[in-house]
C-alpha cells in the first residue's frame, strides 16, 4: 500500500502516473502535494496519466475535477491521459459528463497538447 | 493491489514511475512488459523512476540490474531515478554496487542524460 503518489515534474510539465484506486487519504494527499509542488515552482502543464487503471469510480472522477480546478487557480492546465475505452463507457453511463477535464488519449498526446497550447497563450 | 506497472512513452524513451514494492510477480510482468514495448517499438532509453520508494531491498535492486540489462540486448539504455539518500545509504552499507545500472538524481536529470547521449553515440 501506497501513501502517496509522486508527482513527476519534465520541466515546466507536471506529470503523475495514477495506479492505485485512489481512496479519500491519497486523493488529498495528492492534491496537496500538487498544490505544494505548484506553488514551489510553476508548471505550464499536469498529466494525469491513468492508462493503469481499469476501472474508474465518479468519486475519483470527480476528484479529478477538483484537482484540475484547483491547478487551474495555480495558472496550470491539466489533461487527464490514458482513459480506457471501458472506463469512458461506464462514466458516461453514469452521466459524469467529462466537462470537468481535459483529456487526451495517451501520454505523448498530451505532452504534445500541451505543448502546442504554449504558440496559442504564451 | 496493483498488478501491473504502467509503461508511460514519452517520443523515443519509455517512463516507469514505480510506486509499489516489486514483489516477485510485479518484477516480472514488468521486465516482460517493457521487451514487449521495446518489440513494439524501439526506443533510446528507459528511465525507472523509483522517486516514491522509502525503501529499497536488494531484490529489487538486483532485478533493475536485470531489467537494464535485457533493455540494454534490446538497444535501449536504462537510468535509475529518484534515489533517497537513505536508499543509496543502504544498499551500500548492504555491499549492493550500482554498476549494474545507471542512476540520476531526479527525472529531468535522467531525461537530460538520455538527451545528451544523442549527440555522442547516435
């Protein structure tokens, strides 16, 4: 059992290859860690990498909304990466509209996303 | 319970961001999943990033000395990162030599490494 993720930084890019569920502790642990590491040195990106994990409940969805929100107050644009075709099957089944976050279907694409926003805002 | 170690690629170099304790099992389905990516489509360099570990058993450590020498039949040179300072105090003080693999302070730093090769050997 973990007690906390890391959270990888590739220069100005955060990046945290999520592969446990995240139970309520690591959720905020996480968070705060996020936010700590934010607030420590910028970051134009985070990637939330979830291409591990099989199943997705809406709390730890939902929780990616918060993170996404709250690095977005920190100036930090964040892209969820990796979903499985299952998992996005049962969200929106489960009516969790994906509005919240950004995604992209892998990694790379979303380095690269992030990458090309920098010509767009920067 | 994780049962296997996402291989997150990033262009030409694969990313192991390892969490857990690798129990026998996990070891293994690792090694496997990284030739297999490596079979799949090549690439320079495999960074094992091993930042979120507190402890490290000589186990392990034996299996990244393994894990980088299968990468490297296969053309692909392998970093450590993110030792502890306990970490490395350990497994010197357990006579374990970190020749078997290549290590780097953090992430960025490995990924720099495997920049620079570029020039000198490609």
């Amino acid at each position: 059992m973990i007690d906390r993720i890391p959270i990888l930084r590739i220069r100005d890019l955060l990046l945290v290859s999520i592969q446990a569920d995240l139970h309520d502790i690591l959720v905020e642990q996480l968070q705060s860690d996020i936010l700590k590491e934010l607030e420590r040195k910028s970051a134009r990106g985070l990637v939330l990498d979830i291409s591990a994990l099989n199943i997705l409940d809406t709390y730890t969805a939902r929780a990616f909304v918060h993170t996404a929100q709250m690095a977005r107050l920190m100036g930090t644009r964040t892209i969820v990466s990796g979903m499985t075709p299952a998992i996005a099957m049962t969200l929106t089944e489960m009516g969790f509209s994906a509005g919240g976050f950004e995604t992209a279907l892998d990694l790379e694409s979303a380095l690269t996303a992030l990458s090309t926003q920098d010509a767009d805002e920067d």
